[in-house]
C-alpha cells in the first residue's frame, strides 16, 4: 500500500504528543470582527482551556491560506514575542498541517508546549480559486481553464455515479440525505455557522451551484478561528487529567496525476485513502468502522464525503450510498460522522477547519459535546482535511486523537 | 499550373436572427464570445490543411480588417498553431475589405515567381456596425482560407486585374469602434457597383472572354440588393451565375466574404469551370479560375460551406451578442478571485504547449502527457520525451461540470484519441448537451481573462463534434 517510503513502520508521534487546551470561535459571517479578533477569542479560550498563560508558549505553527503573512500574523494579535511560529499554507489541509508539523517538533523533543492556531476571514478576502491563488507554474501564462471547487467535485460526481450504474437523480438524493445529517448536526451546535434543519426536498430543490451538484452539497463559505495547545505526554497530565493523546497522523500529496494521466478513474480520492491508511498504521486501527467513536471529515460537498466512506474503509467501494441509506453515519448511528455539523453546517474558514475538527473530537472524548456527545466506547476519533481538487490533485490530511 | 489546392473556411456556430435587430430575412453569422479574427483565421487554415503537410507551406498571410492587434502579427500566431517551418514567410494585411484578395494575388505572384511552393491565404473578419443600423444587419462574422500551389489540385489561376480607387465609402478612423459610411446611394452607385464593373470589364477585355463563359461569379456583396443590381448590369444571369453571396445565413464577412464564395462557388462546380471572383474595397481584385479534376477527388471533394451554414445554434436575444461585443459595460466581476495576469514571459517559454498544443510521450512507457513534463507521470523517467501534437486529436468527454464564478462556462477532462488528457473549457455548447463520453474536437479560442492587462490570450477549446 505505501509503495512510496512511508510503510508505518516509522516511530511516528503516537502517545508521544497531547492536546491540554483548544478554543474555536463560532464559524459565521463575522461582519463585525477582524481575523486579530478571532484569533485572540480562539486562543485565549484555548489557554484558559489549559490554563497556561500566552507566555508559557515556546514556539507556535499558525495556519491560514489567504488572512494573513508570516508568523507575525499570529505573533501581532496575541502579542508572542520572539519565538518560532511557522506559517502554514497547504490550502483546506492546512490545519492538519500546522497540527502535524507542531507534534512532530514536540514529539522530537525540540519543544514542550506549543500553540497551534488557524483562522481564515474569507468574507474579508474572497474565496481562493484553483487556478487564480496558485502560483503553480502551470497557471503562470493564464491560458488554462479556471474553475471553483464545486466544479470541480461535481465532475467527479458525474464520473462516480457513472461508474457505480448510480442515476443521477439518484445520486442526487443520496447526497442530500449528507447535506441533512450534517444540518441536523449543525442544528445542535451553538458555534456552527448554519443550525437549521433541512429536509431531503430542501436539498434538492435548492438551486443548481454545478450540476449535479446543488446549494446544500455545497458548505458554508465562513469566518473563524481555532486553536490547540498541545505539549510532550509526559508532561500532559500536569494540566489536566482529560488530556487527548495523537494516536496517529498521516498526509498524503498527489502529483496532477487526475488532469495529466489519461487511465486515472476520479471515482475515488487517493490521496484521502493514503493519508488514512497511514493514520491507521500508526494509530493501530484495523476496522475504522468498529474502533472510531466518530470521524470529523472534510464534507467541502457532500459528494466528498460520500467518497471519504469508501477511501477510508467506512464502507465498501461503490457501496457508500447502502450505508447513507442506512443512516450509520448519523449522529445515533454505528459510526457517527461530522457530529458537529462538518463543513456544511459548522462552515469552512480555510485555515481553522482542521482545527476546529480536532476541537470537536477532543470535546466529544472528553464527554463536552453536550447534545451531539456520542457514545465513547473505544477512545478514539479521527479528524481530517484535504486541499486541492479532485480532477487535478490534493493534499490529504488524518489525525486520530484518543484519550489514554 | 499555379493555383489553388485546398480551400477552408470557418463560420461561427452562432447566428443572430435578423428580426431581432430591425427586420431583413434570415439571419446573420456572429461569432461566439471566445471568438475573434485570429481565432477564426486560425479555424479556416486548420480546416483547410487538414490533409496538408505543414511543414511543406512557405508561407502563411492573414487578411482582415478587425485584427486583434494593431502592432503583433496575427499570421505568426497561425504559423505556430500550424507548426510552421521556421523560415516561412508570414504578414498580415490589412487596410481595406480588399485585402484578403490583395494577400491571394501576392501569394499566387510569389508562388509563380518560383520564391515559395505553398503559401496558406487566410481572411477573417468580425465588424462592428452601430447598433441598430443596416450594416449591423449586413455584416456577418467569419473567415476563410485557400492553400496557393504551385501544381494547383483544384482551381488553376488564368488572369487576374487590379484596380484602385480612392474614395470616402466605407471607413474607420483609427479611434473608430464603428463602421463609417457616406449616404447608400452615393457609396453602392460611385463606389461598389462603378469600381466592380471596372475590373470585372478590364478582366473580360484582357482575357477576351463572354460573359457566358463564366460558369459561376463570386462578387463581394454588401447588401443582397445591391449584389443583384450589379450582376445584372454586368450581363450576369442572377440566378445562374451569381454565387449565392449567403447574406440570408451568414452576411457580408468583410476581407473573408469573397474567399468564402468562391469556396463555396468550388463546391457547386464541375472540372473545366470557369470561376470569377472579385472583391471590393479602395478599388476591387477581379481573378479568373478554371476548376481542375481533382476538385472531385478526395480529399478535395468536401462540402465544407454548407455543412457550416447547417451547422448553428441561434442567439436567445441581441443582449447577448452586445455583451459578447463588449457593446454594453457590464459591472465588475464581484467575486474576489485573487487573479494574476497572464505572464508574456510565460506564454512565451509554452508556446510549444500553448499554440500547437504539444504535450508529451514517455519514450520508455509510451504514455501522452499534457502539459509536457520533465518527470514521467507514470515510469518517472526523467527527460525521455518526444514531443506529440495534441491539437488536431479528437477526443472523448472524460467528465464536465460548470460553477457560477465562470458564469457557468462549461469545464471538462478530454480524453484524446491515442493518449492524453487535457482539462479544457468547453465551448459552443450548453451545459444541457453535455454527456459523459460524448465526442469532441478542439478549437482555438480567445481565453476569457478577469484581468487582461493589455493582453489577449489565446488557448485551445473543445466542442462537440456535431458533423
């Protein structure tokens, strides 16, 4: 499976790095606040989580994909002075990826306590667009197409359906019945974007984004900030006794392999399927459907989430639709995903999504998810974002959190 | 004998119903959003040398009167979509209706005079007449392309005249987005009709020819009337002889217009033909062919004009074609979308990539590439490529989606015919015709910048296959 160097059999992060303290602002339209003032209530909530102050952080990865420049964008809120803060960029993973980079350094032993902080003000700025954002030398000269994400997942909407036999009206059902979880989901959390209620006929009869896909495959386009402490495990139960151990991560990046290799399918997401496989080998997790409590996964449409079933061994390939139908990835069902609303109801500030996944795991371990608190059997949840689009490609993101 | 080999024309999908612009039959060709003379010039010399070895044209000239560019030569961009010998002559002419035959007759002199083999003539054109004036009514959109050669396939060149004229008819200052024109009367009696009849007449006393030797005449056509009224007082039987000047499906395409018909005249006619074509513009070009055998084999037997005039979709209303022209001022893109402009220095170091659409095959696996690599996608070998021509591939609609940022301009992967795979916007088509798999060809086209910079760019397309 890892023909490529990273067989899991590496010593890895696992039990070696702990979350004592998070913080996430309510994800909206936040007309009325700067990106400086959601990263200051994120993180402040997050310190007095761990009860440490600002000071005790030595060193901070700060993930943004388009609100702010260099470290200093975190160092000016909350006034850290002088110490290392890396800024991430790796688009909707960058969460994952300054979460990732900050265990590494702690599990290594360079750090103690670090501060890890993501925050996107898209209202502010606009949405980033595949093809206009990048400076990827294949946009320089400007000739080749432009497209939004939705367009891109809708492509592979088109090509899934049309390798399963799926009817496209067909397909479209199913993927409403996700758009409903998750709003119901949403509608039980105070800090997501959208907490309303949809019905199946809402969904699709909403308008047309990108054929097939329509207004609620598509998630909400936010404002928000999320934060973690996290410090060497040793060291975790100084803070407090519930800490949240990392029990595994994994990243993946692809190559264009969808846009420039002809035999590529695009009925699945390779990347989400390598970034997975890896966070289970290190993690230890055989059956994820059996052993994960919930999965907080990147539904940017629903026609994402769909795929993550099969690309992380929730279901079967081609058999995702029996288990939407089923209803095992509500909230009462036998692996409960996106609890808290996912992207489509909690909303999708680029940077903060990551985190804010983490924040719902570690809540939800530590028995705080209020309504949405599922059931804890095994301890353990997973988390995961990716960037990039499926028809050229992508960077894939798992972290597994557990307790103990 | 020199002459003629190989004929192409191009005619935009799109017509304008001209009941929606005033009145008058039929409708008008217009071309789409993406397209310009350099982008139909480009779609007439493909068409044309399909079945031609490029690498043995000499040279490569370009006609119009609405080129894109003042200062940038349009024949150069053709030369690259063509993978054109370095060496080939190429130059663009321009300052009157006239020039697309003024090209025609330097490329038949040089041909004759032994300086090139081949030379590939193109005329497009893409007027703009003042909303809701009778021009805008005449005027269509299109382009058109003959191959000149030495040993003529199809149509021998006999004789041709020249006449200048220096009249105020018809013109465009250099800050002029509009067609100029002095009173009709004055401009089809003193100009059209005088100066046609006067190269038509000096073209029948040198030949020594009659009027009914003439199996068909391609005239240059402003308005149906005027054409009718001029054959007639030139002896022409209207209805035999005149070439329907296609004003009712396409209008009048400016330098293409008498390319075009006699294109079209080549289609209607038997081996030993005679054919007259003349133009009119500052003075009219009047030539004298004689149709060959090989008009009748293939691969010269094609019927190309009428196939493009069937071939169409109709405009939903004359809003459309405004924005289209950039006739009315539409706000600001709302939507913030970070937009770089496009980098000459890049365009430059592609153009293999960008204009012959070259991609790339692995030497050691065989797998086609788009854009060209350094690494192999699949083998990973590292600099092991021959570069492959991917532009005149059909190909296969992989999958296609559109979003509102783009105002729902259809995106798709193509899947092309002995490997590769391209992502490309689709064009002239509606996102309700999309099938996946359905076949497709490419198609040069304006690229639709949010942000031009000074510059237009050009990309390829694809469209469905609709012959």
């Amino acid at each position: 499976m890892f023909q490529d160097g990273c067989d899991g059999s590496m010593p890895g992060v696992k039990d070696k790095v702990a979350i004592i303290g998070m913080g996430c602002t309510r994800f909206t339209e936040h007309w009325d606040k700067s990106v400086n003032d959601l990263i200051v209530e994120a993180c402040y909530e997050a310190f007095e989580d761990a009860n440490i102050e600002p000071k005790d952080i030595q060193a901070a990865w700060f993930s943004t994909a388009r609100s702010g420049e260099l470290g200093r964008s975190l160092a000016y809120p909350l006034k850290l002075k002088f110490i290392p803060i890396t800024r991430v960029e790796n688009r909707c993973a960058s969460g994952h990826n300054a979460f990732i980079d900050a265990c590494y350094a702690v599990a290594c032993g360079a750090f103690d306590i670090v501060l890890v902080c993501g925050a996107e003000k898209l209202k502010d700025t606009g949405l980033p667009i595949p093809g206009n954002s990048d400076p990827a030398d294949l946009y320089t000269s400007r000739v080749d197409t432009r497209f939004m994400p939705v367009s891109a997942f809708a492509q592979l909407a088109l090509r899934y359906f049309h390798r399963y036999n799926i009817p496209v009206d067909e397909g479209r059902r199913i993927l409403s019945k996700i758009a409903v979880k998750n709003h119901y989901n949403g509608s039980l959390n105070p800090k997501a974007q959208f907490q309303r209620k949809i019905t199946i006929e809402d969904a699709l009869n909403a308008p047309i984004i990108a054929w097939p896909l329509g207004l609620y495959d598509c998630c909400g386009v936010s404002d928000g900030a999320a934060a973690a402490i996290i410090v060497r495990a040793d060291l975790a139960k100084n803070y407090r006794d519930d800490y949240v151990l990392v029990k595994g991560v994994g990243m993946s990046t692809g190559f264009y392999q969808a846009q420039v290799q002809d035999d590529w399918s695009l009925t699945h997401i390779e990347e989400n399927f390598r970034a997975a496989n890896m966070a289970y080998a290190e993690a230890g997790v055989k059956n994820p459907r059996k052993e994960l409590d919930l999965a907080v996964v990147h539904d940017c449409f629903t026609i994402h989430e769909l795929l993550i079933y099969e690309d992380f061994g929730f279901s079967p390939r081609g058999k995702a639709k029996e288990d939407v139908e089923a209803g095992a990835f509500e909230l009462k069902g036998e692996l409960p995903v996106n609890t808290d609303g996912g992207l489509k109801s909690f909303g999708h500030p680029i940077g903060a999504s990551g985190l804010r996944m983490m924040y719902e795991v570690y809540k939800q371990l530590q028995g705080k998810a209020g309504q949405r608190q599922v059931n804890i059997r095994n301890q353990l949840g997973l988390t995961h974002t990716c960037g990039g689009t499926p028809i050229d490609s992508q960077t894939a993101a798992v972290a597994i959190l557990g307790l103990r | 004998m020199v002459g003629v080999s190989a004929y192409g024309v191009h005619i935009p999908i799109w017509r304008l119903r001209r009941e929606l612009i005033g009145g008058g039959p039929g409708e008008r060709a217009v071309a789409g959003k993406d397209e310009d003379s350099l982008t139909m010039a480009v779609a007439a010399a493909l068409d044309c040398v399909d079945d031609v070895d490029k690498s043995s044209i000499d040279g490569i000239f370009f006609a119009s009167t609405t080129s894109p560019f003042h200062e940038k030569s349009v024949s150069a961009t053709i030369a690259a979509v063509l993978d054109a010998r370095r060496d080939v002559l190429t130059a663009d002419f321009s300052g009157s209706l006239r020039a697309g035959t003024t090209a025609l007759k330097v490329a038949l002199d040089m041909v004759k005079a032994g300086s090139a083999e081949k030379i590939l003539v193109t005329a497009a054109d893409c007027r703009l007449a003042g909303p809701g004036t009778p021009f805008e009514q005449f005027f269509g959109d299109g382009a058109a392309a003959l191959l000149v050669e030495r040993d003529a396939k199809i149509a021998d060149i006999e004789f041709s005249v020249h006449v200048y004229d220096e009249i105020y008819d018809l013109w465009r200052r250099d800050v002029d987005l509009f067609v100029n024109s002095w009173e009709d009367r004055y401009v089809y009696t003193c100009g059209y009709m005088r100066v046609v009849k006067e190269a038509f007449s000096m073209l029948m006393d040198k030949t020594g020819l009659n009027v009914k030797d003439l199996a068909k005449v391609a005239l240059s056509i402003p308005e149906l009337r005027r054409g009718i009224e001029l054959a007639r007082g030139l002896g022409l039987d209207p209805k035999t002889q005149l070439q329907d000047p296609l004003m009712d499906t396409v209008g009048n395409t400016g330098t293409a217009q008498p390319l075009m018909l006699f294109a079209a005249a080549l289609e209607g006619a038997k081996p030993g033909d005679k054919i007259l074509m003349a133009s009119y513009g500052s003075g009219s070009d009047a030539f004298l062919f004689k149709v060959k055998d090989g008009l009748k084999t293939p691969p010269y037997g094609k019927s190309k004009v009428a196939s493009k005039i069937a071939n169409k979709k109709v405009l939903p209303d004359y809003v459309t074609y405004l924005k289209w022209r950039k006739l009315v001022k539409m706000p600001e893109p709302r939507v913030d979308m970070s937009v770089s402009y496009p980098s000459a220095t890049a365009i430059w170091r592609e153009t293999n990539r960008i204009y012959p659409l070259h991609g790339v095959k692995c030497k050691a696996c065989g797998t086609v590439q788009y854009p060209p690599q350094r690494v192999c996608i699949k083998c990973q070998s590292k600099d092991n490529f021959e570069e492959v021509r991917l532009c005149d591939k059909k190909g296969t609609l992989f999958s296609y989606s559109f979003d509102p940022v783009r105002e729902n301009t259809p995106v798709g992967l193509v899947n092309l015919e002995g490997g590769g795979r391209v992502f490309l916007d689709l064009t002239d088509v509606e996102a309700g015709e999309l099938k996946i798999d359905m076949p497709v060809r490419l198609t040069f086209r304006r690229v639709d910048l949010r942000r031009e910079d000074g510059m237009y760019v050009y990309f390829w397309k694809a469209t469905p296959i609709r012959d």
